[in-house]
C-alpha cells in the first residue's frame, strides 16, 4: 500500500434538497426518510446544522487481529444536550439494496467538549436538524465489503 491509490467516478449535481427534521426525529432515520419522500438514491449530506437529545457514535480503535490493525469501537453515547457543529456524508445502498447513509459529524456536548465520528442510529433531534442534501446523478454508491481493508465501504460505478 504504497503511493497515490484512489478510486473516482464523475457524476452530475442534481436535485438539491433543504430540509429540517423535527423535535424526536432519529437524526439517520430522518435522513432516509426526506431521501424516500424526494426520490434520491443516490447523494451526498452537504450541511448538517442543529441540536440532538443524545448523540451515538463510533471511532476507530486498534485490534490486530483485523486486516488493517483497527476495527471500530462500541458505541458511544453522550447525553445532551448536543450541539452540532458540522457534518457531512453520502447517501447510498446496501447490497441488498437497502438505502444506506454514511454520516460523520463534530458535536459539542453542554460543557464546550467536542466529538466526532462516524454516526450510528440512536440521535433524536432536539430542537431543529437542518440539512442539504444535495442529489448526484450518473453514478452509484454502493456498500459492500472490500477485500483489502475488511470494512464495508461505499464503490462508485457510472451508470447511465
């Protein structure tokens, strides 16, 4: 693994949605739900702007004993009240199919303390959630295992 290795597709912007998500709504679930109720398949989390009741997230940890020396920890809950400070990610499927969303955020908790990772279920919105979701055209994104790293990652391919 040495020297400049990258993989790229080139897409078109399409739609863009804006969007805010109510009092309770589960941050990821929310995300897929605007995405169901505007068609997108396939898109990128542009802003992500509000407060959560909690925020459950993940981080990268070592353990020798996976394909690149680390694997992601147990969740993490901190309780709120949450501000979040920014964010962003992709809008994709599963193999199967099922809609997928990879999000990361920076959070700040009610002591000033700051966080980030990769977002799990389990984020209720606190006051307001503001998004951009931004739809992209010509390609898919597509989560599947990659052989070389062990972790479930998004593939981008063209389509017409």
């Amino acid at each position: 693994m040495t020297g400049l290795r990258f993989s790229s597709v080139d897409s078109k912007a399409g739609r863009t949605i804006v969007g805010r998500l109510l009092p309770g709504t589960d941050l990821i679930e929310g995300i897929l739900a605007l995405c169901k109720e505007h068609n997108i398949n396939f898109g990128s989390i542009d802003v992500v702007l509000g407060s959560l009741r909690k925020f459950t997230f993940v981080y990268p940890i070592r353990d020798e004993s996976k394909k690149m020396g680390v694997r992601y920890c147990d969740p993490v809950v901190i309780e709120g009240p949450i501000e979040l400070l920014c964010g962003g990610g992709l809008i994709g499927v599963n193999r199967n199919g099922e809609k997928a969303v990879h999000l990361h955020l920076v959070v700040s908790d009610r002591e000033g303390k700051v966080y980030g990772g990769h977002v799990v279920g389990g984020n209720p919105v606190l006051v307001t959630v503001e998004l951009v979701l931004r739809e992209l055209e010509g390609v898919s994104i597509v989560r599947e295992e990659d052989e070389e790293t062990g972790f479930p990652l998004f593939k981008f391919k063209n389509i017409v």
